[in-house]
C-alpha cells in the first residue's frame, strides 16, 4: 500500500494514540490524523480523504463499535478497511465486530508485530478486491 | 387489642357515622389504625436494637467508618496512579522518539560516510536517553505501593460487609455474568475469565467467520 496512505487513529488515551502513531511511522506510514472518540472522528471521515481507521472500542462518547456501524453504514465510507484495536477480548465482543463488518481486531496489550502483521493482512485483501 | 375490644369499637365508630359525627369517625379510625401497626413497629425497633447491640460487639460499626472514611483518600490515590503512569508513559514516549531521530540520523551518516564526531554525539544522547528511559520506571514502585495500600482497603472492606451480611442473614451471591453490552475491559487480572479471548483465540474465531 502506497506510503502515504492517510490513517485516522481513533483512541481516548493520548498515550495510546501516540503509540499506535508511532509504530504506524515505523512501518513507514507517516499520515496519521487523530480523534479522541467516535463522535470527533465522523466529521474528519465526512471530510473526506482518510484510507484507513484504527480504532478503540472503549471511549466515551461514541464508541468503536457504533462508528464502525456508522462508517459501514455510510455508503461514503462502506468500504473503508477498520482496524479494532481494543482491551475488550469476549469472544461475543469479537463476533459482534466481525458481523458489523470489521476488517481486523487486535486484542490491547499488543505487539508491532501483530499490527503490522494485520495491517499487511488487511492490505493484501484490499489488493486482492482492488 | 383483643376481639371483643374490636367489635366494641367498630360499633362506637359505627353509631357515630350514622350520626354523622366525622371527627370522631377520624380519630377513632386513626386509633385503630395505630393499634393494629404498634406490634409490628415494636418488632422492628427491636430487631434493630439488637443489630446494633450485635454490631457493637462483633466492633463491626466502628471498623465499617473507619472503611468510609479511608474511601475518599484511596479514591484520590488512585487517581494519582492514573497520572504517574500518564507521566511515565509520556516521558517515556518522548525519550522514545528523540532516540528515534537519532537513529535515523545514524542510518543516513551510515549511507553517507561517516562523521565520527557526529557519531560520537549521537551515541552520547542516546546513553543519555536510556538512562532517563531507566529512571522513568520509577512509577511501577510508587503505583504499585499505592495500589498494595488500597487492595488492603478493599480487602477490610470485602470482610466487613460479609460479616455485616451474615448478620443480616443475606446470602452472598455468585458474580453474576455481565450485562448484554456491559464492557468489560482488560482481562487481565479479571477473576472470571469465560468467554475471554487471546490474539490467537481472535484470530481464529475471526478466520472461521471469513475474515
């Protein structure tokens, strides 16, 4: 996938956000723009431009879950590839995110190399659609 | 009050009603009234004299208020483990991506031949970087004692109550499953652990359903 690929990172923790920003740069994806819940990051969706969502569940306001429905429910937006990237790890959790149409769901604490193993996953499928 | 004082009174009352006398018809309905709840009042004061009397004893009131008031202050104590491992994590974030510029820095000297004093430099901050990356660990002592501290609460309280609700006579129930939709957060450290997935696990389930 093309470097520049523009990432929007959506997380309640600062902490975490940086985290994920960082270890996105280290892949070599340095256009990352960031919202602190679900409800911040429908509008930069609405402006168009972003190619890939990385989000929490857990955040106040809107959570991960409701905007992934949002964005699979926007014909806009439909088909943007959503990563999950959550503490929440009941296995009915994981299903609810799989029939709302998530594209990859990694479970909080995790490695670069898991997300990057699921980055590259989610990318290979797009190319394989594409 | 016995039966034939009953039947004595709704008779009086009765008479008076006919006569349309309604103050009395009131008052005496009133008595009735608290004739009939005075047992059940007296039965209720006396089981919670002896709760108190029991309470007393077992010193169960004097250690439930010494838990309230240690609540507050284990409230803000936790909170300020919240910021010491908010300060440590972006302490060390910024360590992190300095030390990152310098080594990116060092893969283009590499390309470009090197510049030992430069290097040198570089090799100096990065130290630097890592004794700090070492200090700033400092937080899991300091939030680990704190949480030691309100765990033992926690523990006085969790002891306090079943007594108090042994004495009550009331069962202590199973930890009930989470509500439809109720988060449940990190699994780590949960004591129920059904239902709980690793990567792997997610991984899985997720590749039978086709992802």
């Amino acid at each position: 996938m093309d470097k520049n690929t523009k990432f929007l990172v959506v997380d309640d923790f600062p902490t975490m956000r940086r985290i994920v920003k960082n270890l996105l740069a280290d892949l070599g994806y340095n256009n990352v723009v960031e919202a602190d819940d679900g409800n911040t990051a429908l509008p930069i969706l609405k402006a168009g431009g972003i190619q890939f969502v990385v989000t929490d569940w857990n955040m106040p306001g809107m959570t991960g879950i409701e905007l992934l429905k949002a964005i699979r429910s926007e014909p806009s937006t439909a088909s943007l590839p959503v990563l999950m990237v959550t503490a929440e790890a009941n296995k009915e959790q994981i299903v609810e995110a799989a029939q709302a149409g998530v594209s990859g769901y990694i479970i909080k604490p995790f490695t670069a190399e898991t997300l990057k193993e699921k980055l590259d996953r989610i990318i290979q499928r797009l190319q394989a659609a594409a | 009050m016995n039966h034939a004082e009953l039947a004595q009174r709704l008779e009086q009352l009765h008479l008076a009603a006919s006569a349309q006398c309604w103050p009395e018809v009131e008052r005496g309905m009133q008595e009735l009234e608290e004739a009939r709840c005075r047992p059940f009042a007296q039965a209720v004061r006396r089981m919670a004299m002896d709760l108190q009397a029991e309470m007393q004893a077992l010193q169960l009131d004097s250690r439930l208020a010494r838990v309230a008031a240690e609540i507050p202050d284990a409230r803000s104590r936790l909170d300020a483990v919240i910021q010491l491992t908010e300060d440590a994590a972006t302490q060390t974030l910024d360590l992190v991506e300095d030390s990152r510029n310098y080594v990116m820095r060092l893969q283009e000297l590499v390309g470009q031949g090197a510049n030992w004093q430069e290097v040198g430099a570089i090799a100096a901050a990065l130290r630097r970087n890592l004794t700090e990356l070492s200090a700033a660990q400092a937080y899991q002592d300091l939030s680990g004692q704190i949480i030691r501290r309100v765990i033992g609460l926690v523990g006085t309280m969790e002891q306090t109550l079943g007594e108090l609700m042994n004495l009550a006579g009331i069962e202590p129930l199973e930890s009930e499953a989470p509500a439809k939709g109720e988060l449940m957060g990190p699994v780590a450290g949960r004591q129920d652990k059904h239902n709980a997935a690793s990567q792997a696990d997610a991984d899985d389930l997720l590749s039978d359903l086709g992802l």
